[in-house]
C-alpha cells in the first residue's frame, strides 16, 4: 500500500504524527535482549540446581506441587533466595520473562515523555496502568 | 518418571514448539499447549500458563529484531494494547474463575476447537487477494495511525495509514481474551485487526502483532501467575527449548518452502486439537 498524505484516502488530513525517534526503538530492542537473557539465564541455572537438589522426585510432584505459590509471599520468596532455594531462582527467572515487556513499556513511556509526544504518553501510560491494574487488582481478586 | 527425565523432555517439547510454532507461523505456544495436555498430563491451568512463558519468550526474541528494523508500528501497537490488554485480564480471568467452578474439561474442549479455528488461516497465509486498503477514519486521523517503513525487497519507501479503527479494536479484544484466557498469543487474530481492518502492509502487521503478543502475554500471565497457575518447574524447561526451537527454526526457514511445512506440520496440530477436545469430552 501506498498511501499519500494528501491523497483522496485522507480528504481531511491532519499533520505527520510526531516521528518516534529511532533510539526510542533501539532502546526497546535492547530491553527485550536484555530481559530474555537474564531470564534464560536465572531459568537455565535453576532448573540444573532444581534436578540436581531433587534427582529422584517424581514428575507427578511437581505437576501437582507449584513451588511459586510459595513464592507469592514476598518476605518468603526473599528469604529462600538468600537460602539459595533454586525453585526461588526458578520463579525469580519467571517475574524477569513477565517483567520484560511491562520494562518495554516504561522505557517506551519514559522516551515518550520525555520527547515531548503527548498522545504516545497517554496512550503508553493507560497501557502500564492496565497492566498494573491486571497485576495489583484482578490477579488478588480473582485468586 | 523422575525429575531429570521430566526436565529434559519438556526441554525437547519446547524445543519442537520452537521450531514447528516458527515454520507454520502459529507460535510455540499453540505446539507446546496441547502437548503438555495431551502427553504430561498437566491440567489446563498450568498448561496455559506455561503456554503464555512461551509466548513471552518467543515474543521478546523475535521482537528485538522487529523493533530494531522498525517494522513495529509503536503507535499503531500501543493504541491496540489498549484493547488487547483488557481482553487478555478478562480471558485469564474467566480461565480462573470457570477452573474453580470445576469446569477445566469445557475449557479443554474450547482450547481445542480454538486451535482447530486456526488452521484454515494458517494454510491459507499469504494467498488471499490483496484488497483495497480502507480510508484513514476519524479515529485513525485524530490518533495519528499512520507510518511508513523501507521495504528492502522493493527498496523504496512504503506509506501507510490505519482504517476501520472501531472494528480493529474490537478484533483485538477477543485476540486478548483468547490469548488470557487459553495461554496463546493469539498472533493470527491480532494479524487479523492489524493486516484486514486496519489495512496494514502485511510485514508491519506481523511485526507490531509481535510487538503486542508481549504486553498482551504479560497483562494474562500476571492473573495466572497470582492465581498460582504459573508452575516454573514446567514453564522453565518449556522456555528453554522455545527459544532455542524459535532460534533453530529462523536459520532453517529461509531453506524450507513455507508450504511444505504447513502441510507437513498442520494435521500434526490437528490431531494434537481433536486429542484436546476428546479428553475434555472424557473421551480419551
């Protein structure tokens, strides 16, 4: 498709958008790189520690058995990560692939803030509310 | 089985949820899913929470490379998470409340006939007829849904700009419900909004769909994930092998005809889906 501004597809054109600047998107690439690899990193040594801690546990345990339950108890998951319980490690690899895009979007809404471009704030900032909303309010209230 | 034995042949599901969700293009999470229903044993719940890691995962790797290139359209996507988002809360949590209500098999029946409604659309991919593209609306002018991208292969400067916003968002609500609520991205439905209502070149729909399927996974998972579905033990090794499987899958792509591999791979999902259906049915 090739859509001129001012062509009769859009007879009442408003102005360009603001151009997004190309760092705003480098600096997303870089989060989504960086939030993957902390996450497969903390996944990868903590399912090695998990196997080699419970060798002869059954596979039928842990399908029935989530240790993150555990883990949902702040104050519980920090002192089993300074026991060095590697389920601890294994969950904290889980919060770092579900934090990854919620860090995008407060990059992007930092960026965007920070040009000046007003409707990609707002828009950005209703997003982040709605995913805190999803992790502080229905996730609580649902459970 | 013991624990080593669990690890390393979820790691190999993944791995071919990886691989096969890339060459058909319906992502790891729709092979992953009912695979671990199927062959492990693992109830719906934890199965699609595992399903929206690997959502996440192959989202946050594939999507580097789509930010990167600009393909993603940030604002076109954003204005979209704002409907997405809402699905995804609302669909994850009807999976937690109809659980509680002891109805897990229904939920298995509904996973499998969703994943047997998106086999047409896959085979059919890129075969449809290019329509004429809609004219920017209200909507679409006032939000400024409009970009351009640099197409290599015609190496010349595409223009673009977004129709049908109403109906667009409307798509991209159920897109989020299904993805909340069954553990999937919901890729095809999101191309959908994107490609047909909004009329987005096909490259830049693929691409922002893939910048969504992240919030949308992340807004899902966190309901899962609070609501104690989210079971590292089976979602850890899952996203292990998916992102190996999904890096796997990008090399070899460009060797393999597309087709071929739909053909090859599709009744493989097909049957994984009716396998799906039959034991919510308590048939199998």
């Amino acid at each position: 498709m090739n859509v001129d501004p001012a062509s009769p597809l859009d007879p009442a054109p408003t102005p360009d958008p603001q151009e997004i600047p190309l760092a705003t998107y480098v600096r997303m690439a870089w989060v989504l790189r960086l939030g993957l690899v902390v996450a497969v990193a903390l996944l990868s040594a903590a399912i090695v520690a998990t196997t080699v801690k419970f060798p002869t546990s059954s596979s039928g345990y842990w399908i029935s058995t989530n240790p993150l339950v555990r883990h949902l108890d702040l104050p519980q998951f920090a002192h089993d990560l300074v026991t060095g319980d590697p389920t601890a490690y294994l969950t904290l690899g889980v919060y770092a692939l579900i934090a990854t895009p919620v860090v995008r979007v407060i990059s992007g809404l930092g960026a965007f803030a920070h040009h000046g471009d007003r409707r990609m704030t707002g828009l950005t900032g209703a997003v982040l509310a709605l995913l805190l909303i999803g992790l502080l309010v229905v996730g609580p209230l649902v459970r | 089985m013991d624990l080593v034995e669990f690890v390393i042949l979820l790691v190999l599901t993944g791995v071919l949820a990886g691989v096969v969700g890339s060459l058909t293009g319906l992502g790891g999470a729709v092979v992953a899913l009912p695979i671990l229903v199927v062959a492990f044993g693992v109830p719906f719940p934890e199965a699609a929470g595992a399903g929206l890691l690997t959502v996440l995962a192959t989202s946050s790797t594939t999507g580097a490379a789509y930010l990167r290139d600009r393909l993603s359209d940030l604002r076109i996507g954003m204005f979209l998470e704002i409907a997405t988002v809402p699905g995804a809360l609302i669909g994850a949590s009807a999976t937690v409340f109809l659980v509680h209500a002891q109805l897990s098999e229904a939920l298995l029946v509904a996973l499998g006939v969703v994943l047997l409604s998106l086999i047409p659309g896959t085979i059919a991919r890129g075969r449809q007829p290019r329509t004429e593209p809609p004219a920017p609306d209200a909507v679409s002018r006032r939000w400024g849904l409009r970009g351009a991208y640099h197409d290599e292969a015609r190496n010349e400067e595409i223009r673009y700009a977004g129709g049908r916003t109403r109906p667009a968002l409307g798509v991209a609500f159920a897109a989020g419900m299904v993805s909340g609520m069954f553990g999937i991205g919901g890729g095809v439905f999101k191309v959908l909004a994107l490609e047909h209502y909004l009329g987005l070149p096909m490259k830049v729909a693929t691409a922002t769909s893939n910048f969504m399927i992240g919030v949308t996974g992340a807004a899902g998972a966190s309901v899962l994930l609070v609501a104690g579905y989210v079971n590292p033990v089976i979602g850890g090794p899952i996203v292990l092998g998916t992102v190996a499987g999904a890096f796997t899958g990008s090399q070899v792509l460009p060797q393999l005809r597309n087709r071929t591999v739909r053909w090859l791979f599709v009744p493989v999902i097909a049957v994984l889906a009716v396998e799906v259906i039959l034991r919510g049915l308590g048939v199998a």
